[in-house]
C-alpha cells in the first residue's frame, strides 16, 4: 500500500500528506499526545466536510506517504501547539477560513494563512485573465 510506520512521535509535530482528491493539495495535520491503535501518533486535523479534531493516523494520511514540515524543539512548545487546537476542537472546516493549513499555522505561529490557498487564488485570478482577454480577442 505505500504506507510507512514512523517509530518516533514527537506530539506537537507539522505533518503534511498529499490529498487524495486533489494530488496538488496537502492536507496539514499536528500530532496528538497519544498513538492510535495501530501505533501511529493520533493527528489533529480538519478536512473538507468536517471538523477539527483528533483522529487515527490512517484516517489523517488515508495511507499515503506523509511529510514532517516542523517539530517542537521542547516539552513547552508541544503544549503549547496542542492547547491551542483543544481550544478550538469542533471548528468547522472551510476552504477559505479555516483550512486545515491555517488551523495548524495558527496553533504553531499564531497566525493562521495558507501558502497553498494565496496560490491558488493567484492561479485562479491568472487563468481568468487569460480567459477574459481571449474572450475579447
């Protein structure tokens, strides 16, 4: 299946995965204080329909390869990251605000944005250019 067990947890962590319905797209993901049944650590994370909160790692990466983007270089900042997601569980989620990316931004910077989001937009607004200026050709 492509799926690889990561024997280190680091609670507090930036995971990101590909998503499954948009391979340009990451879903962003922050492990929990707990492993899964599976022995996987337990992520905090939002996703289209749903609402932040902790699940099973599987159901965070749907078995694909994932990728540490930041880790907590210290027991304070590992609370701290997780404080701040159990004290918005339940937000729903939504493209625009918030995101799974800004979710986790905000629990680690304080300030939530999306990298991917201002690109897309970006993209969006090209391609609708280009289409406005051949439509007027």
């Amino acid at each position: 299946m492509g799926f690889t067990y990561d024997k280190t947890h680091v609670p507090g962590r930036i995971r990101r995965v590909r998503s499954t319905q948009l391979p340009i797209v990451w879903h962003w993901g922050i492990e929990g204080w707990m492993l899964d049944e599976n022995g996987q650590p337990t992520m905090w994370h939002a996703q289209k329909n749903d609402v932040l909160r902790c699940t099973s790692y599987m159901e965070f990466s749907f078995g694909q390869p994932c990728e540490f983007v930041w880790s907590p270089q210290n027991y304070a900042l590992q609370a701290s990251v997780i404080q701040r997601l159990e004290s918005i569980k339940g937000l729903r989620w939504n493209l625009a605000a918030p995101n799974c990316e800004q979710i986790v931004r905000w629990a680690v910077e304080g300030r939530a944005h999306s990298d991917q989001l201002v690109g897309g937009v970006a993209i969006a607004v090209i391609v609708g250019a280009v289409a406005l200026a051949a439509s007027n050709s």
